[in-house]
C-alpha cells in the first residue's frame, strides 16, 4: 500500500498470480493494513454495486464521529474511483485524487473517514465492492454533488454521467460547507487518534 497526497487514503496494488486457469491475489491483509494505519480495519458492513457504462455514483461521506471508512475494489470491469478531501481546516481540502481499479490489476483504494467517495463506470455491469468501517444510517450520510464546478473532477468526457435522483439533488461543495455539513480536519484527526489508542489498550490487556 502507498498513500495518496490526500492524509489518510492509500492505494493498493497487489501481486496477482495468473496461470492457465484464471488468477489469484490477496485483496485486503489484515496485518499490511493495520502496520501503515495504527489501527486494525473495522468491519461492520461489506456493500456489491454494480453499474452500467456512465453510471456515476457519490460523491458520498458520513458524519464523524465515528464516519465510515472504506475499502474499495473493483472485481468485475473497471471504474474510475474518486476520492475527495471534504474535511475543513485540512490542508488538502477540496482536493481530489482519481484511481482506475479495475479487474486487471485489481488495486484497491482505502479512504478513511471524512474523506468523500465516487466512481464512474467506465464498462458495463462494472462491479464494485467495499469493506465499511460502520453500517449504512442514513440519518448520518451525505453527499456532494460530483459535477461541481468547484471541485470540477475531470470525469471522462466519452460518458454521459448517469446519476441517481439524490446524487443529482446534492450540494455543492461550498454549499455544504455553509449549511456546516462538512467533518472538520480536527474531528477526523481525532477519531483516528481514538482507534490507535483503542489498539494499543487492547495489545496491552493482551500481553
């Protein structure tokens, strides 16, 4: 795993052993994972989406505490995968770093929480899925809208973007910002901080 120039998010590419029969890899270590973290990978929820060629999905984040982490795979076709700084005070705020995952190399893209997810599918029936840090509430999920001028993501322009009628009612960046929407940088921070210090409480009642 490498970070990205976004605090708190990582691409991985794993080694993936092909022969006449198909392939094998390891899409998520545990042990790799919590090294670079601090912290293991708390699983409560594992989502599947799939998508037709233009589908574009995000860009969606939770409320921290506690937020909702996630890691992201593509197994079936490819998607262009976004993720966006929407945490104020951070130093990388309304920046944004675009990874292809796909079911060729098969990286995989980890996001901590407060940091907003998207992807458009560049194939058809492109299947994605994803490990989430915490359940689906929706009273504590958010979006912004993936075609704001502001943060003007350069989505392939061969596809016309097909959103959902909630990803096309949602604001914009600076429009959330007002209405105080947004995780802040410190609350995050925060959070995280919490994690590894849960960690290392427990490795000390252990030994």
């Amino acid at each position: 795993m490498r970070p990205l120039t976004i605090e708190g998010a990582w691409v991985d590419r794993p080694r993936v052993f092909a022969d006449r029969r198909g392939s094998f890899h390891e899409w998520f270590k545990a042990d790799r994972f919590r090294e670079l973290t601090g912290h293991p990978l708390r699983l409560e929820q594992a989502n599947c989406s799939r998508s037709g060629r233009g589908t574009l999905r995000g860009i969606h984040y939770a409320a921290v505490p506690p937020g909702q982490a996630k890691y992201v795979t593509c197994v079936g076709g490819a998607v262009l995968d976004v993720v966006v700084d929407l945490r104020t005070g951070s130093p990388t705020f309304g920046r944004w770093e675009a990874v292809r995952l796909d079911d060729r190399e098969h990286r995989a893209v980890y996001l901590s929480e407060g940091l907003g997810h998207a992807f458009m599918a560049l194939e058809r029936d492109s299947t994605v899925v994803y490990l989430c840090s915490e359940g689906y509430a929706p009273r504590r999920e958010f979006g912004i809208h993936p075609l704001d001028p502001q943060l003007a993501i350069p989505w392939p322009e061969d596809l016309v973007p097909e959103l959902s009628d909630k990803d096309a009612a949602a604001p914009t960046l600076a429009e959330a910002r007002a209405r105080g929407l947004l995780p802040s940088h410190a609350e995050c921070l925060a959070h995280r901080r919490a994690l590894r210090a849960g960690t290392e409480g427990a490795a000390c009642v252990s030994s």
